[in-house]
C-alpha cells in the first residue's frame, strides 16, 4: 500500500494517477464538508469539484508542514465561501434535524418552528461565524485544526465562535424561539 506522503510527492511531480488515488482518499469528505456549507446537492458538487481542481492547480505548493487534510479542508471551505458570497446569500442549513419517531405532532410542530428559525438565524450569520459555525458544530472539528484550516489563530476561532453562538442566541431570541 502505498502511503500518502508518497502519492502526494507523485502527484506533485505530475503523476495523474497519484492524485487520483489522493483525490479518492478524500473525496467524501471534501463532498460532506461542501454540503454543509451549500446546502443542496447541485452546488455542493460544484463546490467539491471546484476544490479538486484548485487542489490539482495548488499541489505544488502543499508543504508537509500540515496535514495534507487540513491543507484540504481549508481549499474546501475557502472555496465554499467564495461560492457563497458570488451568490450573494448564506444558505440556510438543512438537513440537521434529527427525528424521533415517537414524538408527537405538538412537539413536531415546535421542533420545525424552532429548525427553522435557526436554520434562518444561521443563515443570516456573517460567512466568518458561519465557517468557525460549521466546522466546530457541524464538523466537530478541533480549535487548532479550524485556525489552519481557515488560516487564523486559535483565539480568532475561540472569539468568532464566541461570538457567532452569541449573535445566534440573540437572533433566536428576538424570533422568540428561545
């Protein structure tokens, strides 16, 4: 088995197959990160596509000074980002909701209010919450990985999120959904 330091010093010296073999290592993951910042199946395909090619164009310059993944995530969410602002609107979230299916219609009814509400609130998040938002909550990604991944210090992460939870409280609130 190859590992994959060596595919990615192949793939840096043009081997297309190498980063194939990268590529499909990785592929999920790109796609599920894409997702939660997107939303939707279409643009999240676009999104992990354009993140591969960038990767393809960039790998020349990943240095081993980082994960190889982390290196990754961050094309995928800069590339996620910049998707998001060219539309000019922040998807709201779907898809997190979990059903039980012993609840009842009341509780149905203020589960779907409250989903909605938040997905809305979180949406009108300013895309540097929503990304530290994302990756935190909905990655479960570590502080020290979320400050490579986004290129800033583990502080920034630590405030953003701060803040980001913050403005999400108050929004909720004003909705009187909390």
């Amino acid at each position: 088995m190859v590992e994959e330091k060596d595919l990615i010093k192949k793939a840096q010296n043009g081997d297309r197959e190498a980063f194939c073999t990268l590529m499909e290592a990785h592929e999920s993951k790109i796609y599920a990160l894409s997702f939660k910042y997107m939303q939707n199946t279409h643009d999240a395909s676009d999104a992990a596509q354009d993140a591969m090619l960038k990767i393809f164009l960039n790998i020349g310059k990943f240095r081993s000074d980082a994960a190889f993944s982390t290196w990754v995530y961050r094309i995928v969410a800069n590339t996620c980002v910049d998707l998001l602002r060219r539309k000019k609107t922040l998807v709201p979230l779907e898809n997190y909701e979990s059903k039980s299916p012993y609840a009842n219609p009341d509780e149905d009814l203020i589960s779907a209010e409250f989903m909605t509400g938040l997905k809305q609130a979180v949406a009108d998040l300013p895309s540097d919450f929503k990304s530290v938002l994302v990756l935190k909550d909905l990655e479960h990604q570590k502080y020290e990985d979320i400050a490579r991944i986004l290129q800033i210090s583990e502080g920034t992460v630590k405030s953003r999120l701060s803040r980001a939870r913050e403005k999400l409280r108050r929004m909720m609130e004003a909705r009187q959904l909390l």
